[in-house]
C-alpha cells in the first residue's frame, strides 16, 4: 500500500504535470491555472531558502570564527544587506551599490577567461592543418570546418556594404547556418524528447501505483474541465484568471 | 563609474600579470562579495513578488485566488525550510509535489511545439528550406538507434554536419558572444551602459525626447 | 485524391500532440529491444574515469535543475556508481543549480545503502566508499560562474568548513591535504546550464584540471565545439549519451530503456515532415497558384 506522504506527491505531481500540459489542447483550465501558481510559489520560496542557507552555512560560521580576521566578510554581508534596500523607491539609490560591485565584478571575471575559452582557443581550433593528414577525409573535413567558419563570420559583418566576394561568402555563410540550424533543431529535439520520455516514464512505471493514480488523475482532470466548459462556463469564467 | 573601473582593474590585474598578495586578496574578496550578493538578491525577487500578489488579492482582480496559492506556498517553504529545516519533510514535500514536476513539465511541453513546428514548417520550397529539412533529416535518422538500423547511410553524413557544419556556425555563435562581453565590459568602464547598474536618465518631458 | 492532399496539409496539432503521447508511453510500456551504436565521445570518457587512480579527488558538481536530472537520470547515476566504484578515488560533490540538492539525495539513497548506526542523510556508503572519509556533500551555491571563480581562487574559503546538512566536514579536507583547486584532479558537471563552462574557464585554463561535461540536448552544439577545441576531456551527450554510458558501465534502467521510444518518436516527425511536404506539393501549392 502506498503511505499518505508517498502518495501525496505523486497525486499533486500529477496533478501539476498533467495541468500544465493541459495548455496544448488550446481551452481554459483551472487546473492549469493552479499547477502554474503552484509551481511558481513553491520555486520562488526553493529559491530563497537554498540561497539563504548558504548564507547561514559557509559565510555565518566563516565570520563567527574570528570576527576580526573575516572583517572583509562582514563587509560583504552589509553590501549583500544593502541590496534588499532595492525594493523601496525611498532607498534604491543604496541599493546601486552593491549592484554596482556586483556588475563590475561579475563582468570581468566572465570577460577575462572568455578572451581564451571562447575567442583564442577557438580561433586556434579552426586553424587546422590542410597537408599532410592521413586520409583524404580528413582533409575533406578541415576544410569544411575553416571555409564554414569564415563564410559564416562575414554573415555577420554590419558595419561595411557587403557587395562583391563579400557578397559570395555571406550568401555561402547563409546557407551553411540554415543547414546548421537543421542539425540544431534535430539535437535541439533530442534533448526534449529526452525530458518528456523521463517524466512519462515516472509517471507509468511502476504499473501500481504511479500508473494507476496517472489514468485516475488525469481521467477526473479531463472530466471536470469538460463539464466545466459545457455546463458551468460562467464558472469557468471565473476560475480561469487573466 | 570610477568604482566600475576600479574593481575590474583589481580583477584583471592578478589574473594576468604576477602581483603581491595584498591584491590577490582583494580580487577573492571582490569575488566573494559577489557570490553573497547573489545570495541577498533573491530576496528582492522574494519581496516584490510578494507585494505583486498582495495588490492583486486587495484590488479583487480575476482569478486572485491563485494569488493566495503562491503567497502560502511561497511563504511556507521560506518558513520551513529557513525556520525550521531544509530537510524537513513538509519542505521535501513542496518539492517533489510541485518543483521539479513543474519544472520538468515546462521544458518537456517543447517536444509537442517542437513537433508541430517540423510538421508545419519545414517545406522544401527554396534551396534554403531544403538545406534546413535535410540538415535535420540526417540528424534525426543518426540520433535514433532505429535510424542506424533502418538507414545506417545517414550516420556518416550527419556526423560530418554535427562536426563541421554546426560546429562552425556554434564556433561563430562562442566567438560573437565572447567578442559582445569583451565589448560590453569596456562600454560599462567607459560609463556607456550604464543602464546595467540601474543608472538611467529620466526623460522629463517630451521636449527633452 | 485533392482530399487526401489536404487532410495532410491541415492535420490538427493537436493530433500531433495526443500521438506523440500515445507513442511515448506505449514504448515505454512495450520496449522494443533496438541495438544501441557507441559513440568515440562517450567511449572516451568512460574510460577518462575507467583510468581514475588511488587518491585522485574529483569534484561532481550538479548545474541541473528538474527538467534535466529527466533527461540525464542515466547519465548521472551511471557515472556516478562508476566514479564510486573506482578504489580510492576521493569524491566532492557540488551543486551550482537550486533543485539539484534533492535530486542528489535521490541518487545517493539509489545507489547507496545506509551506514551502520545512521537513520537519515547523508551517512550513505556507495560502493563501499562512507560518508565524510570518501566522499562528502558540499551542496548548493548560489552565484553559478562567480563561486566557481571564487573556488579557483581560494579553494577552502569558497567550500567552507560546513557541508550541505550543517556537518563540520574540515576533517575530510585536512585528513587528504586537500586545500587548493589544482588538488582538484577531474571535474565531472551535470549541466542544464553551463557549469563545465565556467570550471573550464576557471580550472582547466588555469590549472589544466580535465572537466567532463555531461548536458542536456539544447548545448550539445556548443559542447561539441568545446571538446573539439581540446577544452573539454569528454563530453556524454543528453539522453542518448546517457544510454551509451550506462551500456559501457553495464548500468540498467533510465535512458536504456527510453531508446525505442526515442527512436520510433524521432521516426514519427521524420514521418510528419513527409506528409507535411506531400501536403503542401498536393494541395496548399496548388491553391496559392490558384
């Protein structure tokens, strides 16, 4: 038998998945108005408490310790104090400080390691050898890798009149992005088709009792919001928010 | 401004040239501060949405019962779970009850769009559409295991466009987009986005427009 | 036949979507048994942590929210069971995504059995390996690539003495000398947002330390182009990834078993894009000639 904690969850994950999915079939329905709410409470309060804990957890115990050695610490968490300030007109222009600090930093530390990772190594991943490979093939391959890589930049060249060669290569740059786009989409659908085959197969297996309670849940989803629809439409007007 | 100029220079700094340790410092605290920041932020997030909902249960708009469900469900898992225990068994249950069934379900309902969008929009009308059908075609039949059975001739072509032809194009998408910080991050140090940290001039009147 | 040509043009997508249902879970009910092809990627990266050593540490770090951990089930707890398997490999794991700190649970409490004398988290022993002697639970920080730039920098400050449960793990740390990033020998990312990305950056170009990225099918492309550029060691892509991993580490279940229903789905846009165009060439062509 399934106990109430156990059997709890898997009626309202049901309810929430199968309300959520209840957009596709295009009509109005509470249920989807509850799983929305529902899901985008319970995520916001999941948000606060993980981000809070390690507050508590790592920077709390830090300064706890020696208090006059982490006083850089203590600092931090005065800026991390004054960015709450954000939420009243009265005292937003506090707020702009630790924004401020927060902005400035979180830049430049992604931009300093984007130089290598994402401009000079891949610039030297495309500067492939064209002689002396093993296989015709190979060949074959680097040169597609390097002449799509430069047809595909001068597509996205605004700053200059593309016209003549210029105007080739971003013709050529063109069709190499709708093909890339192709095999994006494909990989792109992999990747969902993962997702849904992960969730349905929660909700099947095992047979008892995951199976049973989806076939109930979703019969009595699909009833009530049928009903609702042809005999009760005032209230389902009023069930349905904007 | 000069506070934008000055912590990126004290983040740069260490990270490219051998400097003393006082300034090394300096950059982990820059950093750490960061994190704890991002920590605090949320709480913004957790504020405002609050007050949007207590508006909306006030002002009696339609459907302000839901407002309710977020409130309450909102504020349980922060009493629980900050108040009480992270591993309580009411918090764990708001969890698997609705987060991560909701957060499944929203990147999960993109097959059926996904699938409606193949159907509908790819047409072999123009060299241009055609491109894009077969780019996909082939990658569809490689990435099935019945593909390879059925069709094991699209195996070597589609492998040939995931490592050439797409990688490219994401190689240019990686370089544009590393280009775009770099550029930001000089515009923000010039004071040229300064919307980003919540600096932008009000527009008094339409004259001034 | 005109008829014909125009049901195709015009099918309802709501029928596209109550037979993508339809597929799925009758797949997943009736699995066809197909063969399963191994990729030079995935083979690659099973054996980067086939040859894991004595006293290497990695840190497992989870940038997954819901929604990935579906598709990724099987990568995770394949690799994990074989990182868990290997003789004195010391374990860290990490969470940079807010959800993943239960979603770990679940993995430990499917791998792992209770060790003596404990009734609850996270005194879980996996392959032998206990809880706070092999491995510990650090679990979530917020800031995504900042605390990641932060852990380069200043390794113990960064993780704290603390792990997720409020236990004082310092002596798992000082007992292994454990004390700066480039201690860090392999750093495997379940990612539906760019975890490997950012310990690339921070600990591969600055200490050469290995990052496999297992990730969702949506950042396939990029990653590809990252192990391609020599950033990445290895890369176990989405569902199908998983799939091969799991058949590598002889694991069952997850990803195994959702290949038919994968593969007949996958036929069956191949089968709507047909008719589609058959539609569109028969009916919807000749009106606008028309």
């Amino acid at each position: 038998m399934v106990d109430l904690y156990n059997g709890g969850i898997l009626i309202l994950s049901t309810v929430t998945t199968f309300g959520l999915y209840m957009i596709l079939s295009g009509v109005d329905s509470p249920w989807f108005a509850f799983a929305e709410h529902a899901f985008v409470g319970t995520a916001i309060g999941l948000s606060v408490v993980v981000a809070t804990d390690y507050i508590f957890r790592t920077i709390i115990p830090r300064i706890l310790s020696n208090p006059a050695a982490n006083w850089p610490t203590i600092v931090s968490v005065i800026l991390g104090l004054m960015m709450i300030l954000r939420v009243h007109s009265s005292t937003v222009h506090l707020a702009r400080i630790p924004i401020t600090i927060a902005t400035a930093a979180g830049i430049a530390v992604s931009v300093r390691a984007e130089i290598f990772s994402g401009i000079i190594n891949q610039i030297k991943a495309t500067i492939l050898p064209l002689m002396g490979l093993g296989t015709w093939w190979d060949f074959v391959v680097n040169v597609t890798v390097v002449l799509s890589v430069l047809f595909v930049f001068t597509f996205y060249f605004y700053t200059t009149e593309i016209k003549g060669p210029l105007q080739t290569a971003n013709k050529i740059g063109r069709y190499i992005l709708y093909l890339a786009f192709g095999v994006l989409f494909a990989q792109t659908y992999m990747g969902r088709l993962g997702l849904l085959l992960g969730l349905l197969q929660s909700f099947i297996q095992p047979y008892y009792p995951n199976g049973a309670v989806t076939v109930v849940v979703v019969v009595v989803m699909i009833v009530s919001t049928w009903l609702l629809h042809k005999r009760y439409p005032e209230l389902l007007e009023k069930l349905t928010p904007e | 401004m000069v506070m934008i100029v000055f912590i990126s220079i004290f983040i740069y700094i260490p990270y490219f040239f051998e400097v003393p340790q006082a300034l090394t410092n300096l950059e982990n605290w820059f950093m750490d501060t960061i994190v704890i920041i991002a920590a605090f932020a949320v709480w913004v997030g957790f504020i405002t949405a609050t007050r949007r909902e207590v508006v909306r249960i006030q002002r009696r708009r339609k459907g302000w019962f839901y407002a309710v469900v977020i409130l309450v469900l909102s504020w349980a898992m922060v009493v629980i779970g900050l108040g009480v225990s992270k591993t309580n068994v009411i918090f764990e249950f708001l969890q698997y009850a609705f987060v991560l069934p909701g957060d499944s379900t929203i990147y999960a309902i993109l097959v059926f769009y996904l699938t409606s969008a193949g159907a509908r929009a790819f047409r072999v009308n123009s060299l241009e559409s055609a491109l894009l059908t077969f780019g996909a075609l082939f990658v569809l039949l490689k990435q099935a295991p019945l593909g390879e059975v059925l069709a094991p001739w699209a195996g070597p072509m589609a492998i040939y466009l995931q490592d050439t032809i797409a990688m490219a194009a994401t190689r240019v998408f990686s370089v544009s987009l590393a280009i775009g910080s770099v550029v930001l991050a000089i515009r923000l140090m010039l004071g040229q986005e300064m919307a980003l940290v919540g600096l932008v001039r009000r527009v008094a009147s339409r004259e001034e427009e | 036949m005109s008829n014909i040509f125009k049901m195709m043009a015009h099918i309802d997508r709501r029928i596209y979507y109550a037979a993508v249902f339809l597929l799925t879970a009758l797949l997943l009910i009736y699995p066809l048994g197909l063969p399963l092809a191994i990729s030079p990627e995935v083979r690659h990266t099973y054996e980067m942590v086939e040859n894991l050593k004595p006293g290497d540490l990695v840190i497992i770090n989870f940038c997954l929210s819901a929604s990935g951990y579906q598709q990724l089930q099987g990568a995770c707890n394949s690799m994990i069971d074989h990182v868990f398997q290997k003789e004195g490999v010391l374990v860290i794991f990490t969470m940079t995504a807010d959800q993943a700190p239960i979603m770990l649970e679940g993995i430990i409490a499917n791998n792992g059995e209770l060790m003596a004398g404990y009734s609850d988290y996270p005194y879980y022993e996996i392959n032998g390996k206990q809880y706070g002697v092999d491995y510990v639970n650090m679990g979530y920080y917020p800031g995504l690539f900042k605390w990641i730039a932060s852990l380069s920098a200043d390794f113990r400050t960064a993780l704290g003495n603390n792990d997720w449960y409020g236990v004082d793990v310092s002596e798992f740390f000082d007992s292994h000398d454990i004390n700066h990033a480039r201690d860090v020998d392999l750093v495997i990312s379940f990612d539906s947002d760019d975890g490997a990305g950012d310990f690339m950056n921070y600990f591969f170009l600055e200490y050469g330390t290995p990052v496999v990225q297992s990730q969702i099918g949506v950042m396939v492309a990029g990653a590809k182009v990252q192990y391609n550029a020599g950033n990445y060691a290895g890369i176990v892509p989405s569902i199908r990834g998983a799939a091969e991993y799991q058949f590598l580490a002889n694991y069952p279940g997850y990803a195994l078993t959702q290949m038919d229903a994968f593969s007949v789905v996958q036929f069956f846009l191949i089968l709507l894009m047909v008719l589609g165009n058959v539609g569109y060439y028969g009916y919807t062509r000749h009106q606008k000639e028309a």
